[in-house]
C-alpha cells in the first residue's frame, strides 16, 4: 500500500502486513494516548479500540494531537476515531465513550486485543486496568506520569519493576504487589524529577507528591477537584510515541 510504502522499505513488508492484523486497545486518549494511537495508525495498525469518557477542552489545546479550535467539545473518541480512518481508511476503529474502571472492563476488551496501551490518568482504574490485564494474558504498555517534566532525553522504557525515580511507578509497584503482581509489564516513565515550578495552586506539599494526588487520584470519581499540573507537550508527545514503539516492538517483535 503506498501510504506505508516508506515504513515497508525500513522494516519489510510481512511485519506491516502483520501490524494491519493486529488489534489495539488504548485507554485514555490526552496528551498521551492520543499521540500513541496517531503513530499507530501511521504505522499501519488495523483495528483499534478507543476508550475515553471525556470531551476536548480549550485548555488540552497545548498538548492534545486532536484539540483545535474547531474540535472542542466534541467526544476524544471521535476526534481520535476520525483522524485514524483519514489516516487509514481500511482500519477498524470501535469507540467506548466510557469511562474505565474494573466495572466496565470486560466491555473495554471485549474485541481482546493483542495489546493494550494504558494512558489514563486515575490511580486506582489504572492499577486495576494492568491487573486485569496480566490476569487476562493481554500485553500492555503503560504511560507513568509525564506532567512537571520538561527533558524529553530522560523518558525510559522498562518493565516496572526496573523504574526508579516516577512516584506514579513507586504506587503502581506497592498496589501491584499486593494483588500478587511485581513485574511484566512495560512502562513508559522519565527519570527527570518533577518540577515544583509547573503546579497551581501553590502548595507546601512537593512536587511529586501533588503530582500523585493531582494527576493521579486514587478514587475513581469523575469531577474530583485536582491540582492543575504545568505539561511540556515535547515531553507528553513523546510519552505516547514511546508507547506505540514499545507496542509495535512487542507486535512484531521487531
């Protein structure tokens, strides 16, 4: 197909035929899943999946690859869900306009993907959604926290029981521990601090530790009050574009 013709000259036809083959679940459409799915989509992924509850606001502009003018206030999925089929129109692309937590997850994999990408921003739908996944056999790649950061050069790939410094990754290994699991599963995390000066409202409280409570609440309320947290779209961008490299290297084992 001439629209990947490039990509087949790097990599070889049979592994693009075989990602044209293979279903994706991505969960959480922002800053991060939205860049993961567009680099899929360009690296001819054929079926996706899409799940996300909320609609685009003015102010994810900065960092959302579906935010413009002209799409605030529509539905994630559907600006996701279009920008893919204009970039492929022979994909597949089921939209969940819902919002995921362990309720809804036999829903969320009902087509049982190959992969998952897991780019929500909740605590405890987050570690429910990787239990699930490893107790169901579903490979996922999950994106740690990426605002207050500003050094791309800093972003890993690594299994979590190898992170260090991500306090998201630090909560995601205590909670994991408990429901028996402490390793197999790839995570996108930086190693860069994070920095005090990108949060609002002021607080006596660190960085990390707001960003845990702000970014990453361990209720699964829609709506909680959260602290506003500064995101460099370089670095989120490429949360996502890591993410979908890590999926395509598991799909074909490039």
């Amino acid at each position: 197909m001439e629209r990947f013709s490039r990509l087949i000259q790097l990599i070889g036809n049979e592994k693009v035929k075989l990602l044209g083959e293979k279903k994706i679940t991505i969960a959480g459409l922002g800053a991060v899943g939205g860049f993961a799915a567009e680099a899929l989509a360009r690296c001819g992924t054929g079926h996706f999946t899409l799940v996300d509850f909320d609609v685009i606001a003015v102010s994810n502009i900065n960092r959302h690859i579906g935010a413009l003018d002209s799409t605030v206030g529509k539905l994630k999925v559907d600006v996701i869900g279009e920008r893919i089929k204009d970039i492929n129109p022979l994909c597949t692309v089921n939209k969940k306009n819902i919002f995921a937590h362990k309720d809804s997850f036999d829903l969320i994999f009902a087509e049982k993907p190959d992969i998952a990408i897991d780019a929500i921003d909740s605590l405890g739908p987050k570690v429910e959604l990787l239990a699930y996944c490893v107790t169901n056999k579903i490979p996922v790649i999950s994106s740690m926290g990426a605002a207050l950061r500003k050094d791309p050069s800093k972003i890993r790939i690594a299994d979590i029981s190898e992170t260090d410094v991500c306090p998201l990754a630090k909560n995601l290994r205590r909670f994991l521990k408990r429901k028996g699991i402490t390793e197999g599963i790839t995570v996108i995390y930086s190693t860069e601090p994070a920095l005090k000066t990108g949060l609002r409202p002021p607080s006596k409280k660190s960085a990390q530790d707001l960003e845990e409570e702000a970014e990453f609440p361990a209720s699964y309320t829609r709506g909680r009050e959260r602290n506003i947290l500064g995101s460099y779209p370089i670095v989120t961008a490429m949360f996502g574009l890591f993410a979908a490299h890590a999926a395509i290297k598991t799909l074909v084992g490039d």
